[in-house]
C-alpha cells in the first residue's frame, strides 16, 4: 500500500500528470458525440409518399390528390391513393362504401430535406415497414459496448491499459470513418458494432490510466473532470451537428480525429502500479524515473532502485503476481460482494438513466436544443456530487444520487398529466441526479477493486450498465397497459440499488488496494478497532463499579 508514497517522491500531482491526464481525457469529447451520434445521423424526417411513375401532378389537382389525411389533417407518411382523390380527400383513406382506396409507397418516399439534408433514414428509407431498422443500429452499438467492456477490460487486466488505448483508438478511427463510407445499411451497422466496443473500453481504460497515475487526495477532481468532459461533449455534438448536418460528414468528423489520438497515445507511460501488481519491476522502476525526470525530480528519481521497490511493494509482489480471472469476482467472498453490490448500483443507474431519457423527448423544441438542455444539467448535478464525494465520501453521494432519482420518477409517475412545467422539472431532476450517480460509480468502482482485477470489474459494471440500457426500452412497452407503469419501474430499481451501498465500504482517503489481501485487511481493521475498544471498556467500567 506504499504506492502512493512513491507517487508522491516523484512529483505528486506535477507535469507529467497534467499532461497525461490532459491527453487521456480529450478523446472523450468525442466519445459524447458517437453515443448520441444517432439522434442526428438517424434522425427522421417529415416524409410522405411518393406519387406514380405515370401521375401527372399538373391535372390531379397537384401533390395533395395523392396523399390521405391522418387525424390531425396531415399527410399519412405510409400510405397513398391508389388513384388521384379530387376535391377534399377522405381523412380515413376510404370511400364512404368502405372500399379501400389506399396502398403502401411502393415508389418510395418523399423528405423534408429543410432541417436534415441527409440521414441514414432518407438514404437507405427505414421508415414505414422498416423503421423498426433505425433503432436496430443503436442496438447493435449498444450491443458493441456490452462486448466491449468483457473483452478489452479483461485484455487491459493482462496486456496493459496503454496498449488497449492505442489498440482501441485505431479501431475507433477505422469503424467510424469506415461508417462514415458505408456502402449499404448492414455495412454501416457492423461498422457501429466495432465502433462501440472500442469506444466502451476507451471509457474504462481513461479512468483507470488516470486515476492509478494520481495520488490519493486527487482521486475525485480526476473523475470529476472525466464527467464534466462527456458532458461538455454533449453540447459540442449539438454544435456539430447544427454545422454539419449531412450524415456522412457528421460521422466522419467525430471519428477522424481518433486518428490523431492513436498517434499520440505512443507516447503515454503504462501504469506503474499495473507493472508492480504483475510483477515487473524493472518496468516500474523505468516508469516511475521516467515520470521523475518529466516532473523535475530527477534527484528523487535517481534514489529509486530495484532494492527500495522489493522493499516498498513487497506485498504486491508476494501476493499479486497472479493475475486474477473474471471467475474470481464470483469465486473469491470479498470480490463476490463487490461484483454483486456494484453490479446492481450500475444496472440501476444506466436503466433508470436511458428510461427517463426516452422521457424527456417531449420538449417541443428543436433537437439540438434538447441535446443542450441534455447536457446543462448534467453540469450543476455533477459540481454538487463533487462537493459531497470529497466531503461526506463516495458512499454517501452514491446513494443520495440514486435515491433522490428514484424518488423523482416515483412523483412524476403519480402527477397529472396536465403539469407539464411540473413533470419536466421533476424529469430533469432525475436525470441530473443519474448523470451524477454516472460520474461516482466509475470512481467508486476503480477505487474499491484492486489493481490486479480492477480492469476486468470496471468491464463487468459496464456490461452490468449495458444491460440495463438494453432492458430499458422493453419496459416502456408496459406503457401500453398504462402510462404510468414504466415511471414506477424507473424508480423502484434505483431507489432499491440505493440499498446496496449500505453494504460497501468507503474509500475516502484510502490507498488503493493491490491485492484481495487488502481488501480484506481493509475489512478487518474496522472489527478490530471494534474489539480493542470494548477491551478498554471493561476496565473503565470495572472501576467504576468499583469507585461506587
């Protein structure tokens, strides 16, 4: 547990650390952009069908002749007349004798190319009896991400975090601009597969890099920049979007840039804590004095030998050589626990999260002012669960985030529906406290598992949250049976997960673990304090009967 002591030797929170941490973290505001790149790039515009080869607008009375009227007097997107309906066309698309008058676009559709010139929607028409494709592409990268974070945070556990980031910025600069080129629909939705998978581990690997570089008292501004970055990547998709509105341009803008991370991820030092739990020592020791000299403290540097590390880490050494497996999070008691606890706040966070999303579509406003809206509250939310993690602890933010979320969602789901004002503020509140509980899970998760299996749990809580984004949509399917059935699922999850932090530890000020030896140990200090002050309560109490 002496890592943080060598930190602090070589320079603390100095150059390199600004410098790295800086470089680590700039990816991620793009990453915003391509997890919601999707309500841009397959947004659906205002369309209709399209008339006969054969018609001649010029003597069926023009356009309208051919389009039937929904309830609300507008053009039905999915169906025309079979023959041009003049005079005032029949709202229900059928004669007053019930012959049916109406047939599909079987010459294709028409768009309202004013507010998006180009989408994946107009290109390749998943509308009418292909719609259900459109959402097929954000499930598949959401599929992406859950396979994403099995897969690289098991390979960053054994291979490095360096070498993932570099492997995983290639592979995002490659899927997206190859998307961004996509000949055809299923092209393009393989492309967003591989893109969500690297992007995931992007995520993960950040944190951990960032937060096993810093000492202890900086742990929580790291992961409060981290989610202050992906919500200032919010407002620059907005922007790009606004100035880029053709789908392929939009797409190769936020993946081209990936380029230029990969290239300077070479030179990014590998984590020496990473090195010591696996037991290479001389790269360590080449890690650490590499950091000394770039901080000014090459005297400090130079003091470091193989002989002080065996000394300083000499538990790292004899205990955690080994790599431990994934099957260890379920195996091993104290890990169990973790897994367990850990993976329900992450479930509960990401489905509440993306239910409540799908909630707040009805602003009435313009798209690219919601992605803002989407994005400004994260900012307060974030700043006040900053306060709480560095004051009351970790533990304490986790569970008032999910807790007060939950509780948000339970009155809306009992308000009318006429409050609108109401419901929304309640809605964007909830939201705040979910980004919020976000940006405390990432770092209670990096902070409670030890270094030798600490990517591979971060891995696991993803894939956990990665379910919970894929069942959320299901669940608005009961809205059928009533409106208010989703909004009391929403927030019984969380206000339920919100019970489990009660049974982890805190990690406010303390060292990260190693080991599962130090976990334990961890564990055990508060029960031995415990014991030691009932010892010393018997003699005082044995006096005082004896004073009386």
């Amino acid at each position: 547990m002496a890592f943080n002591d060598l930190l602090k030797q070589v320079g603390g929170v100095g150059r390199f650390q600004l410098i790295q941490v800086t470089l680590v973290v700039l990816p991620l505001f793009l990453m915003a952009s391509h997890n919601t790149l999707q309500n841009f790039t397959a947004a659906i515009p205002t369309h209709h069908c399209r008339p006969p080869a054969h018609a001649n607008l010029s003597e069926d009375e023009g356009l309208e002749a051919w389009l039937p009227r929904d309830r609300q007097g507008r053009p039905e997107s999915c169906l025309r007349f079979t023959s041009p309906q003049r005079g005032l066309p029949f709202p229900s698309g059928t004669e007053a004798n019930g012959t049916e008058v109406t047939e599909p676009c079987t010459d294709g559709w028409i768009y309202d190319n004013s507010t998006f010139p180009s989408t994946i929607v107009s290109e390749w028409n998943l509308v009418c009896s292909h719609r259900a494709l459109r959402q097929l592409a954000q499930s598949l990268f959401m599929v992406g991400v859950l396979l994403g974070a099995m897969v690289f945070g098991y390979l960053a556990d054994r291979l490095g975090r360096r070498k993932v980031l570099i492997l995983n910025y290639l592979q995002t600069a490659v899927s997206g601009t190859c998307a961004a080129y996509a000949p055809n629909f299923p092209v393009y939705c393989a492309f967003r597969l591989l893109s969500g998978m690297s992007l995931a581990s992007i995520s993960l690997n950040c944190m951990t890099l960032n937060v096993e570089w810093m000492p202890i008292h900086t742990r929580a501004y790291v992961g409060t920049v981290i989610g202050y970055v992906y919500s200032l990547g919010q407002f620059l998709l907005a922007g790009l979007a606004y100035a880029v509105p053709h789908w392929r341009h939009l797409q190769l803008l936020v993946s081209a840039p990936f380029f230029v991370f990969f290239i300077y991820s070479w030179f990014f030092i590998e984590s020496a804590r990473w090195y010591s739990s696996s037991g290479r020592l001389d790269l360590t020791l080449k890690a650490l004095q590499r950091v000394a000299q770039i901080n000014g403290k090459q005297e400090e540097g130079a003091k470091l030998s193989m002989e002080v590390l065996r000394a300083s880490l000499q538990k790292e050494l004899t205990m955690g050589k080994s790599q431990a497996s994934a099957m260890e999070l379920l195996r091993c008691p104290t890990l169990r626990r973790l897994f367990l606890c850990l993976s329900m706040l992450w479930f509960a966070t990401s489905f509440a999260y993306y239910g409540l999303v799908m909630d707040l579509q009805g602003f009435g406003v313009s798209i690219y002012l919601i992605q803002v809206i989407f994005g400004a509250v994260d900012l307060p939310a974030k700043f006040v669960c900053f306060l709480v993690i560095n004051s009351l602890g970790r533990r304490p933010a986790q569970m008032a985030s999910l807790l007060l979320a939950g509780i948000c969602i339970l009155v809306n789901g009992v308000m009318p529906q006429d409050q609108t004002i109401v419901r929304t503020s309640l809605a964007v509140l909830g939201k705040g406290c979910l980004a919020a509980s976000f940006n405390c899970i990432f770092l209670y998760t990096g902070e409670l598992y030890p270094t030798v299996i600490r990517q591979t749990g971060l891995g696991m809580g993803s894939t956990m949250a990665r379910v919970g984004s894929i069942v959320s949509p299901l669940v608005s399917m009961t809205a059928e049976l009533s409106p208010t059935i989703p909004l009391f699922i929403y927030g019984a999850v969380p206000v339920v997960a919100s019970a489990a932090t009660a049974l982890l530890p805190e990690t406010l000020g303390q060292p990260l673990p190693d080991t599962v030896q130090d976990l334990e140990g961890r564990r055990r200090k508060p029960r031995q304090q415990q014991q030691e002050q009932q010892k010393q309560m018997v003699p005082l109490q044995a006096s005082a009967q004896n004073g009386l």
